[in-house]
C-alpha cells in the first residue's frame, strides 16, 4: 500500500479558494473525508467563502460540476470527495473509472487542479480505514494536496495565450491572416 507523504516544504496558502464537492452516495463515509478536508483548509486559513462546499448525487457527477468550478476563474482548486464501493456490482467500475477520467480530464483541460479524493474500496470497512483509520485520512490528503498544488502554480509562469489551430497552421507556413479564398456560389 502506498503511503501519502505530506512533504516538507512549507507552501503558502494565503489567499487561496479551494471548492470542495462531495457525493451523497455513501455519505456515511464522505461526510467523514469532508470534515477532513473542510478542518485542513482552515489549518491553512482557508474557510467560509473561500472554501465552498456543494453536494451532488455521485461519483460520476463529480466531474461535469468540477468543470463548472474550475471554468468559473474564481477558485485555485477543487477538490472531489467520493466513496465508490465494490460490493457486488458491476457498476463500480464505471461509475469509478469514469469519475477519475473526467476529473483528470477537466484539471488537464482548465489548469486548475482537480483532486481525486474519491475511495474506490472492495468494502466498506476498508472505507472507513480511509477517513481516519488505519490508512489515514483522504480527505486531509485531498486538502492538502489541493493546497500544495495550487501554491505552487501560483509561483510557475503564466501559460502561453491559447492559439487556435488555424493561427498555427498560418504562422508555421508563414501566410497573412484571412488569406483563405472566398467561396464559389
Ligand atoms: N456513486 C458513488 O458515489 N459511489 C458508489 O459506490 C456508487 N455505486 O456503487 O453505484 C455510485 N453510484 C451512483 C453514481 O455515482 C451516479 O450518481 C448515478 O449513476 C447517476 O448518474
């Protein structure tokens, strides 16, 4: 089992907005993962306004409001909190595998960081192990990582204006902008 490491570089937290958005499906264990992410944001001074919290249905609903968020230019992070267990259902893996490609896919596609803190368990004491047990506490590690990232992508360079691909393609071959011909009626 891998093991979270908190690092030892102190990062500054100071004027960050972090959202958080938990799923109500299994809320015996996420209401846990969120009380530790909501007591991490405020170690670090993050709270009220500046740490929202929104509830949606699921897991698989984590993403489509993660992008919402992050595409709003108001926050730093979002964090996702979730709790998928296998049960006997094949559903697990979808609404899983689904829930951690479409939050991969809106922090790749927005530059804001979207952390996974979304438990995919065989059971549910194994859960449990994760919200402050044995295996330690994912949502404390979901805060902290959302802390840490956006701190430091507040120090790296902004990122080159996006150019459409049709401005590439014109640059690269060296051709005057609206060069293309008008169209034959
Ligand atoms: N949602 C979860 O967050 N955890 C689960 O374990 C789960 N299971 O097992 O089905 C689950 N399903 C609901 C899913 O996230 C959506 O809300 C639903 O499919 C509607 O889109």
């Amino acid at each position: 089992m891998g093991e979270y490491s908190a690092g030892e570089q102190a990062y500054d937290a100071r004027g960050l907005r972090v959202a958080i958005v938990v799923a109500r499906f299994n809320d015996h264990v996420t209401s846990l993962l969120l009380e530790g992410a909501v007591a991490t944001l405020a170690e670090h001074g993050v709270t009220g306004d500046d740490a929202p919290v929104y509830w949606v249905p699921g897991a698989f609903e984590l993403p489509v409001v993660a992008k919402r968020l992050a595409e709003s230019c108001e926050l730093d992070a979002v964090v996702c909190l979730g709790a998928v267990i296998r049960g006997d259902t094949p559903h697990f893996d979808y609404v899983a595998g689904e829930s951690a490609a479409g939050l991969s896919r809106v922090a790749l596609d927005t530059g804001v960081p979207v952390v996974f803190g979304v438990l995919t368990t065989d059971n549910l004491a194994q859960a449990l192990d994760r919200c402050g047990g044995a295996e330690g506490h994912k949502g404390v590690e979901a805060a902290a990582t959302a802390l840490e990232t956006a701190a430091l992508l507040r120090t790296l360079p902004p990122p080159r204006v996006a150019r459409s691909s049709a401005d590439r393609v014109r640059s690269s071959r060296s051709l005057p902008s609206r060069s293309l011909p008008s169209p034959k009626v």
